[in-house]
C-alpha cells in the first residue's frame, strides 16, 4: 500500500463519526482521508483498510486505499473546533482513499441499478466482512461515470470491538443475518458464481498480505503486540472463509 504525506488540508467533511476530510498530499493527488482521531478510533481504519482491500482484490470498484501521514499543523487551519480537535489527534498515519470528483450517492429508486452479477459478489462480499452499513437507508454506493462504488467499509468487521474471551474465532461462523437489509440483495441471482470468485481470489497468502499492511500504530489496543493482532485478524479471516457456504445459503434465504 502506497504512503503519502498530507501537504494542504482542503475541506472538512463531517458525514459520519469518522469525520473524514479531503485532503492534497504529496503526489498532488486529492483524498477523503478517514482520521484515527475521530469518535470511531483507530478499529474503523483497521476495518476500513481489511474490507476494503478485500474489495478490491475480488475486483469490485473501491476507491484506491493509502495511508496518509498528517502533520499536526494541518489543524491549525480549521477554525471548527469539532474538526480541529480529531485532526490535531490523528498526527501520524491515517488512511486516505482516492477521491472521486462529481460522485453522486446512489439512490436504488433512481439507478441506475448494478447487474445481477455484480449485485451478487457485493453482497457476499458484505456478509463475509460483516459489513452493517449497505442498506436502502445508507447505501455507501457511490455513482461515478456511470459505474457503481463502493465506500465507507468503517463499521466492517465490528466484532473487532470485542473478541469473545478464549474463543476470538468464534464469530467467524456467525451466518450474518443482517444481509437481509442489504440495498442489493434483490439483484443476487448469481451468488453461486459470486462465492467461486471468493474462493478462487481470497487465499491465505492474499489475506495474509491484506493484514500486513495495518500499521503497528492501529493495533495492540487490547495489550498485544501488533504482529498478535495481524495474525488474530489473519486467523480469523481465514476461518470465515470456512463458512462460505453457510453465508451463501443465508443470502439465498434472505432473498427469498
């Protein structure tokens, strides 16, 4: 994953706890960058960088991801205090994703809709990340020439908040019914064809270069050493994968 170094602080953004802001860095490139100081702390980038790295390698859109370091300075020129404050935290490294100029939120009642097979591998991809925030009421789903893409990857992974003590693989059996508020489960006609694309993609030398990427500074909250929580996060991405099939017949059920 590429680094870059925030070189001028453009506008605050203040949809959601993560209170991104849109930022220039270093390689003149513009991006939303989701901040470690922000209400919904450093596991909100964590999932963000897990799911939405996952995302990309099944070949969905999802914005480019890069970690973005911010000068402590750069909240100086925020006269709101309710942005100043989380960007003066988050000095250091924090995660950027690529902006999209002219993006629209997509509205399922105005389209245009995303193909059965498309619709398919997004929302397995949603229920094998535990992802709580693609619904008709939220869609995350941005419109970009057309094209569908996916953003906001933040609430993923949510039993990251509190493994279950002695049994942290636990809840990678969990069958995640909330899929049944998903924005695109009516299109998951192909969701067969949807899981041999997670088969086939998400190995455990995939996962395990995913996982490398989180920074030391976002792990050991817990008191483990960071490498501990790379390979918890490793360990149970991979025993998720194990239950695909389960997931697979909640979509269906849900669907029906």
């Amino acid at each position: 994953m590429r680094t870059v170094t925030a070189t001028r602080y453009v506008l605050p953004m203040k949809q959601g706890g993560s209170v991104p802001a849109l930022v220039e860095a270093d390689d003149l490139g513009l991006y939303i960058v989701k901040l470690r100081g922000a209400a919904q702390g450093k596991k909100a980038l964590v999932a963000e960088l897990v799911a939405g790295e996952i995302g990309r390698a099944l070949g969905l859109r999802v914005p480019e991801l890069v970690l973005v370091d911010v000068d402590r300075a750069l909240s100086q020129s925020e006269p709101d205090p309710e942005i100043a404050e989380p960007l003066e935290k988050s000095a250091g490294g924090n995660l950027g994703l690529d902006y999209l100029p002219g993006s629209v939120t997509f509205d399922p009642l105005a389209g245009p809709p995303a193909d059965a097979a498309t619709a398919s591998l997004v929302v397995l991809f949603d229920a094998f990340t535990m992802n709580v925030d693609r619904t008709p009421r939220n869609t995350n789903i941005l419109l970009w020439h057309r094209q569908h893409w996916l953003i906001d990857h933040g609430a993923a992974l949510y039993v990251h908040h509190g493994w279950p003590e002695g049994h942290p693989l636990a809840s990678s059996a969990d069958t995640f019914p909330e899929i049944a508020q998903h924005v695109l489960l009516p299109r998951t006609e192909e969701i067969d064809a949807a899981a041999a694309v997670l088969e086939a993609r998400l190995d455990a030398a995939l996962l395990s270069r995913i996982v490398a990427d989180l920074p030391d500074d976002w792990l050991g909250e817990a008191g483990q050493a960071p490498a501990e929580d790379r390979d918890l996060y490793r360990r149970w991405l991979e025993a998720r994968m194990t239950h695909l099939p389960a997931l697979v017949a909640e979509v269906k059920r849900a669907r029906a």
